[in-house]
C-alpha cells in the first residue's frame, strides 16, 4: 500500500484523538518546552552542582508526517520526520539563570526533496521545511543547538542575553514544522504594577526554521526563496546586504477590556516597520464581543550597501502600508470571527520569511501575504472546544485577491488570487499519558486568479491540498 494511503487512512483513523501541537498565537509567551516547577526550584544552592541538581529539565519528541497533492501531473510531496530534544535550565542563583536546549531530526521516509518537479522545474515548498533548505539531500545529520543563554530577573523584569526564544510580530516562532526560528541577542522585558509593559532589545543571530545553522542578521535574509525584484528580474540579495542587526521595542497597555500595543523594528540600513494594534472586549450575557484593528507602516533606510536592484531587499525611497479589522464573539467553548486585512498598492508588505510570519488577523497556517502590494483578505474563523474532554477543533475559510502575478511591483513571489480553507483537529492526552498531544490539520487551496497557463504560478500555491499529522510529547 503506498504512503500516501497509510497516511490519509491514518489521518481519518485518529480524527477524533486530535491534539495542541505547537501551534501558537502571536501575543503568547513561548512554550516549545514545557514548563515545570518543582520543590527545589527555590532551593538555596550551596553550591555550583546544585545550580543543575536543582534546576529543571524539559525533553520534547516530535513526529511529523506532512502530504501534499498538486494538481494533475504536477509532483507530490511526503515526508516523515521524527526528532526530539532537551532543555536544562539552572537553579536561581541571586537572580541568575542559564539554559541550554538542542534538537534533533531525522527524515525516515518520503519523497527525494533533492528532485524538482519535472514539469515546472520548481522545487519542493513544504516539506524540506521540516529539515534543512540548504541542503535536501541531508537525511540524518540535522541537529541544532537552539538555545544558550544567560537570564537576569528582578521583581517583574528580566534581562536575556544569547540564544533564545521570541515571539512578536515581525520576529516569531513561525511554528508549523518540527522546530521553530529562534534568535541571538540581548532582550529585556519590563512590567509595570498594573497596565503597562515595556520589551526591547537587539537581534545579531538568527537560526531560521528548517535550518541547522545560525547566521548573521544580515545573512539570514534570503536562505528561503527570493523570489523577484519590482522590474521582474530574479533576486540575489542573499549574501549581498550589510546590516549591523535589528532593534525591536515595544510598548503595551492593557487594561481589563482595553489592550493597545506598539511595536517598531529598525533593521539598519535596510528597512523600518512599525505596527500599531488595539483590542477591546465587552462582556455580554451570552458572552464577550471582542474588535481589533491594526495599521503597519515600512519605509526603507538604505539598501544594505548595494547599488544593483538585484541585490537589494528594499528598493530605494520604498514604502508600504497594510491596516486590518477583526470582529467576533466567544465563550468558554465556542469562538468565532471574520478578519479583513487590506495591503495598500503603494508598495509591497516585505519581511524576510526567515525571521517570521505575518502578524495580520487574516493569516491562515501554510501560506502568508508577504511580498504582496494591493491585497484584500477576507477571512471567517471558527473554533469549538469541547466542555468535558480535551478536544479542539477548528475552521478557517479565507479568499485572498491579489495582484497578478505578472504585476512584479506587488508580487514577489508569483502568487495568484486564492481561496484556502483550513481544518484543525486536536486532542491533549491526560491521565497516564499526560504529555502526549496529537494535531492534524487539512488545507486545500483553489486558485482563482490569472496563471498566464503557467503551471508554475500553480504548483505548491493553489489546486492542491496538504495533510498534516503531528506527535507531541513533552515531559
């Protein structure tokens, strides 16, 4: 029987043990490894063994099947990956606190992600992900040092400094595969006695999701696919660019209904962007009713030192705006909304996808609007979790109008107009196998703009649908 029937048979089998994998919203603290707390973690340390006899260890495995089927003779895709991995975190000592993770990952079966596609020539999108996209021939040797850092917190502030985790708007986990991107440098949190919070730092490192590496900030950017400049000509900035690294702040308010937050990220020499986002709820007898809104504004600062526009990330005298809308309603067990994110045609919304992925109400999990100018999302949300037992399950439907994909000005990566639906199925073990989580998530996209007869503009972006089947455990 082929694995692609073993997997869909498989799927269709567990549909009612589904589970939280490692998904996580942008406005949440990380939590790839589980926390623990534990009688000696404020213990006094007497001495440097007690800082690890008393600190605390976190393991985490994680398997990964992913299937996706493109339109008629264009090439599908499989892969199987497992891996797993371990955190040490010291005892407090005066404050202080060091850590220390890893992970690693192997490709048990699937498809050659080494071969393209014979028809268009273009090389597999999703699945090498779950590996290292510089090298898809690697099946084995695909380990990372992820986290080593030292933490200094006091009252209700913190101060971090080397390898670690974040989790903003611009800079995220972009979680979805087997580990996420994760960042170096010196990060500072700050919390008032009541509303308000301050974070800022600066970021010189960046390992990318799919990635076995750490690379400079400014070598970070174009490890993925490049895509195409504004005049249609094939991007190589990769390598190209200058930048001493990026400064990130942000300032939040929070009240009991109100939250509005400001963030700003200056990657010298080449781009600036800011996002303002509020957030209000009201609370009804039938529930709460909550609205957002939220405007990002980019504009250039250089072009990283080079005068070619090949080798540019930003264009000279560049800008871009985007502002977005969301309203819904919920309760203990139901959620629902309709998000509408708009992207002006003044410019493209750019962000190296090697640092993240969006921050606008209408992203849907295995496709992203950057790289677009000119772009109405229009997407309807629904989740249930059930009362008694530990299910989630969850709709997403989304229609996307883009610019064509020859219009190069407002569209990097040659993506048609689309329409994506996604189905979210989880289940959280307890009891004796507390700590074992399972998801599987099912997207189908359709496209509906302009390929130019192109198969191109169509494989791994639209007339195809993906499977998703993911393992967790964490102790």
């Amino acid at each position: 029987m082929s694995f692609l029937r073993i997997s869909i048979g498989s799927l269709l089998l567990m549909t009612t043990l589904i589970a939280n994998a490692q998904h996580q919203e942008l406005n949440e603290q990380p939590n790839i490894w589980q926390k623990k707390t534990s009688e000696d973690s404020n213990a006094v340390v007497n001495s440097f063994g007690d800082l690890f006899r008393k600190g605390t260890i976190s393991g985490h495995f994680r398997s990964f099947g992913m299937t996706t089927i493109n339109e008629g003779d264009l090439k599908d895709y499989r892969s199987w990956a497992v891996g797993g991995g371990i955190k040490l975190q010291t005892a407090p000592l005066h404050g202080f606190q060091a850590g220390i993770s890893g992970f690693f990952i192997y490709n048990l079966a699937g498809t050659d992600l080494s071969i393209p596609d014979p028809i268009t020539q273009q090389n597999n999108r999703y699945e090498i992900a779950l590996y290292d996209v510089e090298n898809p021939t690697n099946r084995s040797d695909l380990d990372r040092l992820e986290e080593l850092y030292i933490r200094y917190q006091f009252k209700r502030s913190s101060i971090t400094l080397g390898k670690q985790l974040l989790n903003t708007p611009f800079i995220n986990l972009q979680d979805g595969r087997m580990r996420p991107t994760e960042v170096e440098g010196v990060w500072t949190e700050w919390k008032s006695k009541k509303n308000w919070q301050v974070k800022a730092g600066f970021i010189y490192g960046v390992s990318p999701r799919g990635t076995v590496r750490w690379y400079s900030v400014k070598n970070s950017i174009g490890v993925y696919s490049m895509g195409v400049n504004e005049n249609g000509q094939r991007s190589d900035y990769a390598g190209n660019l200058q930048t001493k690294g990026i400064l990130l702040h942000n300032i939040q308010y929070q009240s009991k209904n109100l939250k509005i937050q400001w963030w700003n990220q200056y990657t010298e020499n080449i781009f600036n962007s800011s996002l303002v986002q509020v957030d209000y709820e009201y609370k009804s007898s039938t529930g709460i009713w909550f609205t957002g809104a939220q405007w990002v504004r980019q504009d250039a600062t250089g072009t990283g030192d080079q005068p070619d526009p090949i080798k540019q990330y930003t264009p000279r005298n560049w800008s871009a705006s985007a502002y977005g809308l969301r309203g819904g309603w919920k309760n203990k067990n139901w959620e629902t909304s309709l998000n509408y994110t708009r992207i002006t045609k003044e410019g493209r919304y750019l962000m190296p996808r090697e640092w993240g992925r969006d921050p606008f109400f209408t992203f849907m999990p295995r496709e992203r609007n950057e790289g677009l100018g000119d772009v109405h999302a229009f997407v309807g949300k629904l989740q249930y979790i059930h009362p008694k037992h530990p299910v989630q399950a969850s709709l997403a439907v989304g229609q996307f109008q883009l610019p064509d994909v020859l219009h190069y000005r407002l569209n990097k990566y040659g993506m048609p107009s689309y329409r994506q639906v996604n189905v979210d199925l989880r289940y959280r073990f307890e009891k004796f196998w507390r700590g074992l989580d399972m998801q599987i998530l099912y997207v189908y996209k359709q496209g509906t703009g302009e390929t130019h007869d192109s198969l191109r503009y169509v494989i791994n972006k639209v007339n195809m649908s993906q499977w998703n089947w993911v393992l967790n455990f964490q102790f």
